[in-house]
C-alpha cells in the first residue's frame, strides 16, 4: 500500500466530506478513494470514517489522526513547492568571479540593483584578475577582459575593451606631448601589471609592430592609483577606455591620438567577456543573472 497516497486521499475526504469530491480533486475514481483508505484503516486496526451513501465523517480516532497527518500533508506540500519554486524563481546562493576594474566600476552598481530585482538570490561575489576556470573553480559566472576564451563555456561580450593612450594637460606642460607612438619610450610611463607581468603598449610602425611601451614611474596592477598619478601629470597610462570615461568627461585626462594603431595587443578586438557553462543557464538564478547583467551593461554602451 502506497501509506502517503491514502493518507492524501483521507485529508482529502474529511475535508470536503464525501468520496466525489475528493475523487475529482486527484482525478480518479471514488472507488479508488474508498478502497485506499479502507486499506489504511486495515493498516492501523481503526475506522477513521463513518459512511453513509452520500457523505461519510470523522470517527472519535479518525478526527485525532487527522489533526495530525494533516500537518504532516501541509508541510509536505511546502518542502514540494519549495523545489519546484527553486527550479522556476530565480533562489539561492550566486556565485560570480569578476576582474577587479570592471567589478568595481560597473558590476557593483548592476548586482545592486538586480538584489533590488530577486531578493531571494544570495550574492557571492570575488573581484580578482586571477582567470577563472568555470570547470574548476565553484563559481556560476565569471566576468573578464581579453580575446574570446577558448574554452567549453558560452562566452557573451558585454563591451569593448579597447587600450588607449591619456595624460594630464598638467603632464604636457611639465613633459611635452608625444607627437608620435615612437615617442612613447621617451616619456614617463605609468604601467598596469596583470597576472601574467606588465601590460605592453604596442603600435604598428612602418607596417610592423613594436613595443613602445613608455619608461615606466610606476607599474602596479593598482588601476585608481595609477589614475590619480595621470591626473596629478606624473604620466602617460594606458587603460580601457570604459575605464577612463569620468576622467575623460572632466577633462582631468586627454587621450592621445598617433596615426599609428596603438594598443596593448596587436589583435584590437579585446572585449569584456561573460563566462557560463551552457547547463547553468538552465537554472533560474544563472539565468535571471546572465539577462540582467547584458542588457544593463549593453545598455551603458550605448549611452557611452
């Protein structure tokens, strides 16, 4: 005998007061009702209902076992809505790996606003330029700058991630203007460091590439403190261009603009990227997230 089924079929009939109806809310036959609850009360040695031909109720023992299992169906029901509200609502614990500029500039304004948007899903978040890998890291997205990875993860662009050239006009007045990439080397540099070392500024010259990375003042993978010493006209630094948007806008810093293509890679198609595996997208929580952080940063693209 399936004891939870019956037991379903009992608080079923006590509430509404006859077989049919019971039968009609689990789609079968009265019989099936009856016959199911006859075999619980064989099971417990006790009649729970008294029957008549047209409505049964609750015997003395009947009314004392269901004052109790009918607590047990309730929250039996809630455990079951529960999951099926975590596989439909976005719920539960998100973990997200971002780069540390990109976090703190654009992503913390975005997460706070979708926690506004889903407050039930929890946020886990690590700003760190330390690649993750989704495959073996316990993380759900991942948010980084460069070239497409080559990886089995779906890869969506959020934005451009474009380097380029910007000093103080205090710089030009204490150092002079650059009047061409291969002046760079001359100048003072203020040099991001990544993961893997130094930034490089690159520029094709005469249709070749070379490094004309400036003499570096400073090199430290500190982007807000580089950008006060450009400020200041301390040096040359090259940044995304996202990144430098506000000083730019305030004229504290001046892009530099050369003929020759300029850059920190000779493929100029560098990007910010979000990285999910493709089964995650399934779950609520990944998704709602993933859709949320695209048309929010694509829409400040735009705007840009």
């Amino acid at each position: 005998m399936d004891q939870l089924r019956a037991i379903r079929y009992f608080t079923a009939t006590a509430e509404a007061g006859n077989f049919s109806s019971a039968a009609k809310k689990f789609s079968v036959p009265a019989s099936s009702i009856s016959r199911r609850i006859a075999d619980l009360e064989a099971s417990l040695s006790a009649q729970l209902l008294k029957r008549t031909t047209r409505t049964v109720s609750l015997t003395e023992v009947g009314a004392q076992y269901y004052a109790q299992v009918s607590k047990l169906i309730e929250q039996l029901d809630q455990y079951d809505q529960a999951v099926k509200d975590y596989q439909t609502l976005p719920t539960g614990t998100l973990k997200i790996s971002s780069t540390v500029d990109f976090g703190e500039r654009i992503l913390t304004r975005i997460l706070d606003e979708f926690s506004k948007r889903y407050p039930e899903v929890l946020l886990d978040v690590v700003f760190s330029d330390q690649l993750s890998k989704l495959d073996r890291d316990d993380v759900d997205i991942a948010i980084r700058g460069g070239f497409a990875p080559d990886e089995r993860v779906v890869a969506i662009q959020l934005m451009d991630n474009r380097f380029i050239p910007v000093a103080s006009p205090l710089y030009f007045e204490r150092f002079g203007k650059p009047q061409s990439t291969i002046d760079l080397p001359s100048h003072r540099g203020l040099c991001f460091k990544a993961p893997f070392g130094q930034i490089p500024w690159l520029s094709e010259v005469n249709g070749e590439w070379q490094e004309v990375t400036a003499s570096s003042v400073l090199t430290t993978n500190n982007s807000k403190w580089l950008m006060e010493k450009a400020i200041k006209g301390e040096g040359i630094l090259m940044m995304p261009h996202w990144f430098l948007l506000d000083a730019l806008a305030k004229g504290e810093l001046v892009e530099l603009k050369f003929e020759q293509p300029i850059g920190v890679t000779q493929n100029q198609h560098l990007g910010i990227y979000m990285l999910y595996q493709k089964h995650a997208y399934s779950s609520p929580k990944v998704k709602a997230a993933v859709d949320f952080i695209t048309a929010r940063v694509r829409g400040l693209s735009e705007a840009l």
